[in-house]
C-alpha cells in the first residue's frame, strides 16, 4: 500500500491534500513505517490527514495535531493527540516540545500566515530530528497571507536564504555556519511544498580513487586538487 493508494481509499473523517503531495510525502517518509516515530501535523482540518498519517505510518506512530479551533479536540483517538493552541505562541510551543518532542516529523499545514509559519518553524526546527514541511507556499505569494513576490519577510524569501545559510561553509567567512548549517542535510522545493532534511553531518571531503585518478587527464586532476584545497 502506498500513500497516494491510503489517500484514495480513506474513508473516514475527510481529508484534504494537493495530489502532488503524496508521491513527495511518500518519498521523505518511507522511512518511518512501522517505526516508532513522532509525527507533528499544525492544522487538524477536519481530522482525515491525522488519520491518513497514522495509518501509512503504522501501529507504533504517535501523530500529534495541533489547532486553534476547540472543535478539533474531537479529532483525538488511539495514537493520536490534539492540542488547542496558536502555532505563533512560543510558551504553547514550548509545552508541545516538552510534552512530545523532540519530533521525527513536523508538518506545518496551519494558517500559511506568513508570521505564523516563521514562528512555528523558528520555535519547532530546532526540536525536529527528521523531516520539516511547510505546505501551500503559493499562499506567499498573496497578500491576505502576508506575502508577495519578492517580499523579504515571507517565507519563500526566507528559504532562499536558507540555501545560502546551508552552503555557509563555503563562503570563506562571508557567512558564518549557524546550527541551522550543522543540522540541515538537505532542502527540497516542490509546487508549493518545502521539505528540510535534518541529520548530522560528518567530514565533508571529495576523495580520489586511485584507479581513477590515474585515468584523468591532467587539467581534471588540477581542477580536483583546486577543489580540494578551496574546501579546506
């Protein structure tokens, strides 16, 4: 059974997604079937996606809803828990860490208010040991959702920076590594999707195998060896 096929099939409390989602959801959290595995969702909707989650994911997810609609306490059941709270409220955030954290997985389909996707993911990146995603970025792009292209403050603004924040190591002191440079394996831009990949790192080098080394022409071993000495 896949994700795209969980989806079709559900049958219960309804749930909403971009088609596009699923193969990209698919293919970050594979991973994480039938693990024991945490899994943050902000935005409970109507409750199908919780659903959705704990059922691809299996028997040992713990799937955590947040939302700041009462009406969504109902949603809660056997491996799943709402809570009540703004996803801007840094104390609220603070108790979901301490009671939850830290999380496999943090999926941020909340308001998509510009000022509400910084501050969740500003207060919950640094407690996530997997995979962040932000959905429905198009909204950055509209200013009821304080956005707007090229405005600096939005979120799509921010993950370009990002970019330049990941690679820091390699700017020779023009930007300084931050624990965001240390913890970020990778990021992924889909239709109006973002996923962060968190790990830790080891030593970053670009090694020559002998074998091949003797095969290269010489302008292409002193490109490696130029390489190699600007990574340090």
């Amino acid at each position: 059974m896949s994700l795209w096929s969980d989806f079709l099939e559900h049958a219960d409390r309804p749930a909403w997604k971009w088609t596009h989602y699923m193969a990209a959801y698919e293919r970050h959290l594979a991973r994480y079937v039938n693990q024991s595995v945490t899994l943050l969702e902000i935005g409970c909707g109507q409750g199908g996606s919780l659903q959705l989650w704990k059922k691809y994911l299996g028997p040992f997810a713990q799937i955590v809803g947040v939302d700041i609609d009462p009406a969504c306490e109902k949603f809660a059941e056997s491996q799943i828990e709402v809570w009540i709270g703004d996803q801007s409220d840094s104390t609220f955030l603070d108790a979901l860490v301490e009671e939850f954290g830290p999380f496999d997985v943090v999926i941020d389909d909340g308001s998509h208010v510009t000022s509400d996707v910084v501050a969740s993911f500003e207060a919950l990146y640094p407690h996530t040991t997997g995979i962040y995603a932000v959905e429905d970025l198009h909204t950055a792009y509209w200013e009821p959702f304080e956005g707007g292209l090229g405005r600096d403050d939005t979120f799509i603004e921010r993950f370009k920076r990002l970019v330049d924040e990941l690679h820091a190591g390699y700017t020779h002191g023009a930007l300084a590594p931050t624990r965001f440079t240390e913890t970020t394996l990778s990021m992924h831009v889909y239709d109006s999707l973002v996923v962060f990949e968190k790990g830790k790192h080891v030593h970053k080098h670009a090694p020559t195998i002998p074998s091949v080394a003797k095969r290269r022409p010489a302008y292409l071993r002193a490109a490696h060896a130029l390489v190699t000495r600007l990574m340090g």
